[in-house]
RNA sequence: GGCCCGUUGGUCAAGCGGUUAAGACUCCGCCCUUUCACGGCGGCAACACGAGUUCGAGUCUCGUACGGGUCACCA
C-alpha cells in the first residue's frame, strides 16, 4: 500500500509539514516551572458552575507559576454555535475575576484561537498521519455504524470501531480512489497500530499487555487498557474531533496542563496514543469531578436544564456578589480554604495557596445553604459604602422599585445599613441582595407592613414616654421601669429563676416593641432603629 | 454489557498503618447581652458491606453493594 500516494491524494491542498509547525509555534520562553494552562470552552455563550471551576483551577496554576492562562473556543462542531457567544464568554468570566493572558482578540503569537481557523494545522497532521499508515479513510454510513453498534450490543463484543467491525480499515487504494470519484463523504481515521514498530513507545492494544497510566493530582494513579479503537480523527466536513484537536492544538499552543472534566478519563488512552503516534511530549492533566445536587434520596450531576442554580446568571438575579461564588468556589476546590479564610479574614482569596493535589476526587454536593453562610461572612466583612454599592446596583437590575426607594436618600439608605456594621462582631443578616428588602422593610413606609404586638397597650404606654433625645442606657431604663408597671420582669435572670407573678420579662416587654415598629421578630438593635425612625414615625406605629 | 472513577455524621470535609475519628454548615441546649443579632461553650450525628494482610486498618489487598462517568462525524 502506498500511503504517501493516499496522502497526497486525500489532503492535496496541504503545502506545510509538522517541523514548519514547530518553527512557528516554538516552546514558549517561559521561567522553569511555568505552567500554561488554556480554557477551552464551546461557543454555546452560556457559563455555568462547572465551567467556573477549571477556569479557576487553570487560572491559579498559570499565575501562581508565573506561566500563561489562555482562551480557546471549541467550535469544532457547528450545530452548538451561538452567536456573540465568545464575548460573553469573556465578559462574563471577567466578572468572576477570570481573565485571559490570550485569546481571539489579544494573539499571543500561539494562535489562531478557535478551531475552525486552525482547520489548515490540523491538516498537516492528518496527512503525516496518513502518510505513516497511521489514519485512514472511512466511508460508513451513519446506517452501517448503527447497524455495527446493534450488532455489537447482540454479541455482547467491545462497541467501536476496531478489528473486525472495522471495515474500511484496509481498503485498497483503488477501491478508496472509486469511491472518492462517486463523490463519497468519508471521515479520516486513526488506525491504531497493530506492531511494536508502528506503535513507537506506546503500549500496544493486545491482550493483556502493557497499561496506560495516568498521574492525575486530582485522581491519583490510574491504570487503563490502551485504545484500541480507530477513533475519528476529522468528520466528513474535515474539521476535527475534540481529541485530535486537542493532540495538535495542546501540543502547539504549549499548554502544559489540561484542567478538565473527568467525563474525559475513559478517553485518556486515545488521547495518549495520539500524542505519542505524533510524536508529542504528553502534557500532565487535571480531572475534576463534576458538581452534585441532592435530588430525592441520591444526588446527581448538576444539570444545566434542571438546575437553575446551574446557570452563573442565577447568581446575578438572586443577589450573591460575586465576591461569595468566588469563596464557595474555593471552598469547593480546596477544603482548607476556610481555615485559611479564619486566619487571614481580609486577604484577597487569591493569594489562598491553591493546590490541585488538595482537590477532591468525587463530586461534591453543591449547597446552598452552606453558600448563604458564606456569603453572609462575605457581606458582613463589607463597608455599609460597599454594600450600598452593591445593593443598589444589583436592584437597579432586578428590583427597580426597591432601588428607588434606596436611592431616594442615599445617606439614609446608607445609615441604616451601617447599623450593626464594622467592628470585631459584625451582624450576618442577609445572605444575598435579594432579601436586603425585607430586612430593610421597616425603614421605609412603603414597604412596612404593620404586625400586631402581643401587648398593644403596652406598646401605647411607652409612646407616650419615649424621649428621643435620652442616650440608649436611660432609653432602655426606662423600658425596664415601664414594663415592670405592666408585669414584665425587669431583670431577665431573676425571671429565669423564678418566673412566677410575672407575665414575662423585659425581653418579652421588648419583642412587643419591635413587633409594632417594624413588623417583625428580628430586627438590628432597637435604640438605632428607633433613631433612625424618628420620633414621629415610631410613636405612630406605637400607637398603631 | 466492557472499561474507569467514587463511597468518613443530613451536607462539605480532615485523615496517608496506632487519633478520645478534626473542623465547617444545619438543628438543639446553655452562656454573654439592656432587646434582635453577633460571639462563646456544649450536644445530636460518620468510616457502605464482607473477607484478607498486619501485633494493630477509615487508612493496604480482594470481593460485594450502591452511586457516577464513558463507550458519537458532541465537546
């Protein structure tokens, strides 16, 4: 069989060899130990949780290195892509801290940095390939593999295309040169090499040899049976499959490691074997598990349909800045990150010392309860400035109305959210900007909503005794002294120990007072409340 | 079905052959406090199961069960 003869005539077009490649895309001068790391989404536009994730992962590893953290779209397969979808990409990361040292607008000499610009590369190499008698054309149907699966799934053999099943595998050069003059469709194969010689330092598919193995941070060591299936190198249309773009690009673009989902451990052999057949130093990998949800009695994968916690807009809406997806994030990835955030309260979480070895191998259930505690510590550290910031920022957005109101009276807004601010034992009160208007409710009339106190006279009483002007120990005094008229116990350990006679204690006199002024259990400390209130305002909902 | 990964309290998790099996979230109790919070202290609660190796196993090996992934001209 003459492959260079096949060669020519599949990939005429292709004038450059793999050593003009190596020329032009030379190692990168780079410091000893940098990584170069890439993200390397598809242009579907939208970002979720688990692309968040390896995009941090890779990011730390190139800064902390002193190496190149990079983007590149997949936009090998035409039906996903969206338009406009790279800069939201962009955008959107950017908002999360992620920023690109390359990508499409900023060439760092490594480019082009989408695929279907670099379809010319990818044909160098499937020609060398062919000329090797490593890939070869193959005119199945979609039919006919169909069919091969079925077949395969009755006799209960490996699925795939390989050994016997694989029937354009050693098709003559005048049956392949017939067929191209029918005008065939055909996808490039790799033939995975049946002989030592031909397999290079690669173990070779047969039963029972050698493994493959893998040192992954994240998964440990992994051991696997080589591949053995002739994958598809490029579809019909002569764009490539993920894997051999990977192989090219990763290898050309110098990415030292790839940071990626573990839905793509089982095609590590072939992604082994195709740098080696290519002659390709391998790059180390990263696996990460996928993000969990509990459903029903089991969990599952978060899911981009089900999930709306899913989507990284969800986080926008519901009001939890950015700052708390970042902390959660790192908590996720590495678990010591809350120790480190304990004793270092007000460092930037990006000078957390991150480790991949430190990363958990399973998937890890995604919480939500544990992100509102995260970010209640993360709002709670915040400026009553940042916070107002913040706040009406995302109400701008979300919540028109409410952001009205906030902006009606910048420095009141911005008073009532110091209260309770700063200082060693900041309140936690709200965990995302979306119930900041219930916890603020009470400030403002519009959105007060009156709630009968257990004692209404009592609640009467003490309007017509509050002094505005007395400092908080005497304005509590005399709560203590009026509640005592009305049988509440001024002293709350003397009730403890003795409730009989009494209707309650000033804690109870106190719950009265907060119910008719602000509608609710729970509110910041009363002294401030009232002051910011007014006189006017308090005693008539005192009276109420 | 083949291959691969995983399994420590309800959840996130330390742990790397000898520990009273950390810590965080949730829940409960107590304390602090002039009220609500915050904070402090304490409590409930775990090594999936079965063999084996070992003086000794959450930690190593094998098997079982249960979860997950993958087996496309999708990434």
């Amino acid at each position: 069989m003459d492959w260079i003869k096949l060669a020519d005539r599949l990939y005429p077009q292709v004038d450059g060899t793999p050593d003009d490649m190596e020329r032009k895309y030379p190692p990168r001068n780079l410091p000893e130990g940098a990584k170069v790391t890439r993200f390397a989404p598809s242009p579907t536009g939208f970002i979720h949780m688990g692309a968040l994730f390896p995009s941090f992962v890779c990011m730390r590893l190139a800064r902390d290195s002193g190496g190149v953290f990079f983007l590149r779209i997949e936009d090998t397969d035409e039906k996903r892509a969206v338009e406009g979808a790279v800069a939201q990409i962009v955008e959107g990361l950017n908002d999360y801290g992620v920023r690109f040292d390359e990508c499409a607008v900023n060439d760092g000499g490594y480019g082009p940095y989408s695929q279907r610009a670099r379809v010319g590369i990818y044909h160098i190499y499937a020609k060398e390939l062919v000329r090797r008698g490593l890939a070869y054309p193959c005119f199945c149907s979609e039919d006919a593999l169909a069919s091969m699966r079925a077949e395969q799934e009755a006799e209960k053999a490996n699925f795939g295309y390989h050994g016997r099943w694989a029937k354009c595998r050693d098709l003559s050069l005048e049956s392949i040169e017939e067929r191209l003059q029918n005008g065939e469709m055909f996808v490039l194969r790799l033939r995975v090499p049946t002989s030592p010689a031909a397999c290079g330092r690669h173990p070779l598919p047969d039963e029972g040899g050698r493994m493959v193995v893998l040192d992954d941070p994240a998964k440990g060591r992994i051991e696997m049976p080589p591949n053995e299936i002739d994958h598809v190198l490029l579809k019909s249309d002569g764009v490539p499959t993920y894997h051999f773009a990977h192989a090219v690009d990763d290898h050309l673009m110098r990415v030292t490691h790839v940071v990626r989902g573990d839905e793509w451990l089982a095609t590590y052999p072939l992604h082994h074997m195709l740098f080696d057949l290519l002659g390709f130093p391998r790059p180390k990998y990263i696996h990460i598990a996928p993000l969990m949800k509990q459903d029903g009695g089991g969990k599952r994968k978060l899911s981009k349909r089900k999930d709306p916690e899913c989507a990284l807009s969800w986080y926008a809406e519901q009001g939890y800045p950015v700052d708390t997806v970042r902390e959660y994030i790192m908590t996720l990835l590495n678990s010591n990150f809350e120790d480190w955030r304990r004793a270092n309260p007000a460092s930037d979480s990006n000078t957390f010392p991150f480790s991949p070895k430190k990363m958990n191998a399973a998937g890890a259930l995604f919480d939500l309860q544990k992100l509102d505690d995260v970010s209640k510590n993360v709002i709670s550290r915040m400026t009553a400035e940042e916070v107002y910031r913040q706040l009406t920022a995302w109400a701008e957005r979300f919540d028109p109305g409410f952001h009205t109101l906030l902006s009606r009276d910048p420095a009141y807004t911005e008073a009532l959210l110091s209260i309770g601010r700063g200082g060693a034992k900041p309140r936690k009160d709200i965990a995302r900007w979306g119930e900041a208007k219930a916890y603020l409710s009470f400030f403002f009339d519009e959105l007060f909503t009156p709630a009968a106190p257990p004692d209404p006279a009592f609640c009467k009483a003490y309007a017509g005794i509050y002094d505005p002007e007395a400092p908080q120990d005497e304005w509590f005094a005399a709560i203590k002294a009026l509640g005592g008229q009305y049988g509440y116990c001024p002293d709350v350990k003397q009730y403890k120990a003795d409730p009989s006679g009494w209707k309650g204690s000033v804690a109870d006199a106190s719950a009265s007072l907060r119910l008719a002024l602000t509608g609710r259990e729970s509110s910041p400390d009363m002294f401030q409340v009232m002051q910011m209130l007014g006189q006017e305002r308090a005693i008539k909902r005192l009276m109420m």
